[in-house]
C-alpha cells in the first residue's frame, strides 16, 4: 500500500476550533461548523455569516459571506489558539474593522 493509500484510510482528527464559542465580556456568540462556516452573533445586531479554513497549523481565514451586511467577501487571517476551553485570535491582516473588534476577546467554550 501507498502512502496516498495509508493516509486516505485514517480518519483526521476534527479541528478543534469546531464548535461553539462565547465572549463572556459581552455575550458575543461564535459557530465554527465542521462544513467550513462559520456565524458571528452579536447581542445587539444581525449574526455575520461566512466560510472559513485553517491556512496552515495555527492560522485560519474567515471571508464574510458575499451578501453579508459588512465587509461582504473580505477575507481576514488570524492566528488562532485554541484550547478545550477557550480560543483566542490575534489578526495576522483583516481589512474588516467589525470583524477584528468581534474577534479580540478570548471566547469561552459555550456548552449550551
């Protein structure tokens, strides 16, 4: 067997920036689905919905959805750290203001 072949037959572990995430500072709401979505919802304002990947280890893209309100299509990269507990991101380039101020906090794992 190859190693294409090896490789193809083991299963990747799941991201672990996949889930739900709070901003305990202000409630902010984060969902990072499996199928490469994600929604940010604010508790004052209409949820920002998107695409995002992980570039390489520690460095994921989020890209506002085409339609979105703000910042429609604009990519930003993020360095992102992440735990069972908490995820935090530094920008590494966003021209998105809104989405930079989103994601400055360090978001809580959200079980509910």
């Amino acid at each position: 067997m190859t190693a294409l072949g090896l490789a193809a037959g083991v299963a990747s572990e799941p991201d672990p920036l996949v889930g739900r995430w709070e901003d305990p500072r202000d409630g902010l709401r984060l969902a990072v689905e499996a199928d490469g979505t994600y929604t940010v919802a604010p508790t004052d304002r209409a949820a920002l919905t998107g695409t995002w990947s992980r570039d390489v280890a520690d460095v994921v893209t989020f890209t506002n959805d085409a339609d979105a309100a703000v910042c429609a299509g604009v990519p930003g990269r993020y360095e992102a750290i992440v735990s069972r507990e908490q995820a935090s991101f530094v920008v590494l380039e966003d021209a998105c203001t809104p989405r930079m101020d989103h994601l400055e906090d360090t978001f809580v794992a959200d079980d509910d």
